[in-house]
C-alpha cells in the first residue's frame, strides 16, 4: 500500500507459441502468438474488489548472427484485450450513540457492487544483442537490449452501484527501458542427453519512471464543468531495477529440447515479482 494506491496481489497466466525459417546460415526469422490472463486482487476492508484481463499479443522476431558468437535479436509486438473491474462500496449507516434528530432519517448502510469494462492495447518493439564468451564447458555471453513499448487503456464508465458509479477517462503510458547484464550457461553431459544450467543477471533502467494520472468524475455527475470530478494520481515507478533468473535446458531428442526457467524482479518499490516459464521446441 502506497498514500495513493491501495495494496494488491497479482497472478498472470498464459502461453506463446510461434515458429521460425532459418532463411540464410547467418538468419532466422519468425512469428508468434501469445495470450496471458491476469487476475488482481485488493487488499482492502471490503472484499470483492478486482481487476481480471485478457491480452492477445502477436510478434514478429528476426535473429542475425554476423559471427557464430556475435548475435542480434529484434521484436515487433502489438496486441490488445478486454478487461474487467470490480469495485465494491461500503458506507457503513449511522452509529447507534448518534441521536435521533426530528425530521431527519438516518442514514442506512452501503453495500453495493461497481463494474466496469475496458479495452486495452499495447505495441512496442525490443532491440538486442550479445556476444558469447566461451571458457570450456562454460559460455558467458554479456548482453544489451532496448526496449520501447506504449501500452493505452481505454474510458470507461461504472454500473451497478447506482449513483456511487464512477467515469474514468483513457490513459497511455510510454515506457522506455534499457537492459545490461550477462546469460551464463554451462554444459553437462548426462546418460540421456546434454544438460544446460543456466543464469543471468540484468539491470534495467528506465527512461520514463512517471506514471500516468487518470481523470475521475461520478457517472451522474450532470454539473456544469463536472463539479465531482478529480485526478487519480500515478505512483512514480522505480528507475533502476534487476532481473535475477535461473533455469535448465535438456536436449530431449535430436530435433526437441526443453527448459524451464525461474526469475525474480528486485528492486522496483513496494512490489515484489517472481515468475516461472517452461517450454518445449522442436526443430525440422
């Protein structure tokens, strides 16, 4: 919990498949498709408040390798989806110790339930590159990557809580972020095939930690100038944080492999990140 954010827990969940040609020795290219839900829950005195989304995104990938150590990786993303809030509203009534006053009803509790629907869209791209550093078994390959996104949410008006239903105005936000570190990766041979432990250490910095502010009104409101309305400020992201992963690869066949990968995000305030991938490719 921040003084403008109330605290909340988080779950993604989701997948991406794709293919790629291997157009010339030197370059691969490729597409894919990925789609993840997200389901948010806030910590508050009243229960029932959430915000749950689907995000279908499509890339396009291209890797070139000038030497067979050096290479260069570039994505193209877009996507969309359609999300779901839910804000519930208690206003307790009047204490029994508050006097009766002539003339006057005393005020009843409430108890109501505000839902809202939105649409969302993000793009963006990534530029990357690396170089591998081979030590016998042992191959160190520090890295740099860029990364620009603008991901937009859409207005987006209440119901359901009949006259404490609020309107929210769209917002966008540009995030731009560069990524320095280093993937370490060693071979084991084993009875049913290599295995490659492997480790990495990024640090990201952020060129634009500000978050956007989004513009707030009762749904009712018919006021001139709309005399309800308010600005629901951002919270300023952290400027510098570090991804820290470990994970396995196993070459299962000649044409299938797979891994799977554990990462944690340190650094950014009042959040804590942590994440599992598993996967599987195979080649023909």
């Amino acid at each position: 919990m921040t003084t403008s954010e109330n605290g909340y827990s988080f779950n993604n969940a989701g997948f991406v498949f794709g293919a790629d040609y291997r157009i010339t020795p030197q370059l691969i290219a490729g597409m894919a498709f990925g789609y993840t839900q997200s389901n948010t829950n806030f910590d508050t005195s009243a229960s029932g408040q959430s915000l749950n989304g689907n995000l279908l995104q499509g890339n396009l990938y291209a890797t070139y390798f000038p030497t067979d150590a050096f290479y260069l990786n570039g994505i193209a993303i877009i996507g969309g989806g359609d999300n779901i809030s839910q804000r519930h509203i208690v206003i307790p009534s009047m204490p029994d110790n508050v006097p009766i006053v002539p003339g006057v009803t005393p005020a009843t509790a409430v108890d109501r339930i505000a839902s809202g629907s939105f649409g969302s869209r993000v793009a963006g791209f990534t530029l990357a590159g690396g170089y591998a550093l081979p030590f016998g078994g042992f191959v160190l390959t520090p890295i740099a990557r860029f990364l620009y996104q603008h991901t937009g949410v859409d207005a987006f008006t209440e119901e359901g809580a009949q006259g404490a239903d609020l309107a929210f105005g769209s917002s966008s936000v540009n995030t731009v972020l560069t990524f320095l570190g280093a993937d370490a990766q060693y071979t084991i041979p084993t009875s049913f095939g290599p295995l490659y432990p492997i480790g990495r250490f990024h640090w990201a910095h952020q060129y634009s930690p500000g978050n956007t502010a989004v513009s707030v009104a009762y749904s009712n409101d018919t006021s001139p100038g709309l005399l309800s309305s308010f600005i629901l400020p951002g919270v300023l992201t952290s400027r510098n944080y570090f991804d820290l992963g470990v994970g396995v690869s196993l070459q299962l066949s000649g044409t299938a492999s797979g891994f799977i990968n554990y990462d944690a995000i340190l650094g950014i305030n009042n959040t804590t990140y942590n994440s599992f991938t598993a996967g599987v490719r195979f080649t023909f």
